[in-house]
C-alpha cells in the first residue's frame, strides 16, 4: 500500500481514497483519566502522548483495527509531586514501563455513528481485555492547512488493580480508601493519512580518478 500511495502522489493521483490507514496526530490526541481521591473529590490527568496507526473500513468497520502507543513517562496531573509518585514503583513504574499499548481484536457497529473496539491492553507489565465505547469516526475533511483529518472518541471504564497499580492508604476512622480503584478513561484521537516514506538519498557520486603527472 505504501508504494502504491507513493506512486499515486508522484503522478500527481489523489490515494486519500485507497488509504485505509490513518496515523494518530499525538499532537491532537489525548488520553485523559480520572480516579477518585479521598472518596470524595476527583484527581485528573493524561496518562501521556498517544501514537499509532487505525485502520479505517467504513463500508465494512468490523474489518477496522487499531494499534496505539502511550508513552506513560509524560503521564500529567498538573502537580509535579504527584506526578513523580504516578510515575513511581508504586504505581506506573516507567522506568521499566514506559510505555503502555492496545492492540484491537474486534471492532462491531453499535448503531450510527457508534462502534464497539475490544482489544488488549497491556500496562504496568499486564496485559488485560478491555472494551472502548467508541463514537465515530468523523467523515473525512480538510483542516486549514490543506491535510485531511478524521477524528472519534472512546471511553473505558479500567479497575487499576488489575494491571498491578495497587498502592493505597487507608483514611481515619474507617472512612475508605486514599485512591479508588476504577479509573474513568476518555479518548479524545485525531488521525492523518500516513506521511510517504522519504525517497532514498542519491548515493554520493564516484571521486574522479586522479589525472596522471604531466611528462616532463
């Protein structure tokens, strides 16, 4: 497919509509999160910059996919020393996980506009089934500067126990626990065509050979 779009965009041949596959833009793209603190309040973030591919078959979404990247080391609260303790052995370890990923196994339409995506998540070292709710994808249109974009969001709903992250304390008087468990996970992803691979560079010519001394 990658010659084929290359080979269409030198003859000057749109390939938008034989490219099936779409690059997640991590620079519009969020993961956000959101788990209970105190049994009261709600601690916030994203959970860190979002890359990968998502195969996109309108007429036939069941044959969709997704393969996605988060590279946890830049999970966000807003608070540096909460931050440093989310990224810590007692919860994200990213020093030896620095990264989380999912992998689709089965997309099914729920009705217009609406999709089911169930795929592995693997975090923290574990890898479990997981279920996103998913709303779209947006038709294709062109942004402001000429690319076209498409664009959905998903949620989850995640036990963080279940990947390990099971660091919490007890409050006074029996009161609960310092951290929930479920953790509320909102997607908000925008894709681009993949960019063409750069063309080869031109190996470099041959030295000339060197003239030969003048007879004296």
């Amino acid at each position: 497919m990658t010659r084929l779009v290359t080979l269409l965009a030198a003859l000057g041949i749109p390939a938008l509509a034989l490219a099936d596959s779409w690059a997640i833009d991590p620079n519009h793209t969020e993961a956000e999160f959101h788990v209970q603190h105190m049994m009261v309040t709600m601690v916030d973030g994203t959970l860190g910059t979002v890359s990968g591919t998502v195969d996109l078959d309108d007429k036939h979404p069941e044959k969709s996919s997704v393969d996605a990247t988060i590279d946890v080391t830049k999970l966000d609260t807003r608070v540096d020393k909460r931050n440093a303790h989310l990224r810590s052995p007692d919860f994200f370890d990213v020093e030896k996980f620095p990264t989380a990923t999912f992998k689709s196994t089965k997309v099914s339409k729920k009705g217009k506009g609406k999709l089911t995506v169930v795929g592995n998540l693997t975090m923290h070292g574990i890898t479990k089934p997981v279920t996103l709710a998913v709303t779209g994808p947006s038709p294709v249109f062109t942004n402001p500067w000429g690319q076209p974009v498409r664009a959905f969001s998903a949620t989850t709903k995640l036990n963080r126990e279940d990947f390990g992250l099971t660091w919490n304390k007890p409050l006074e008087k029996g009161a609960g626990m310092l951290v929930g468990k479920q953790v509320d996970v909102t997607l908000t992803v925008e894709v681009n065509p993949p960019k063409p691979p750069e063309p080869a560079a031109a190996p470099a010519p041959a030295a000339a050979p060197a003239a030969a001394p003048a007879a004296k």
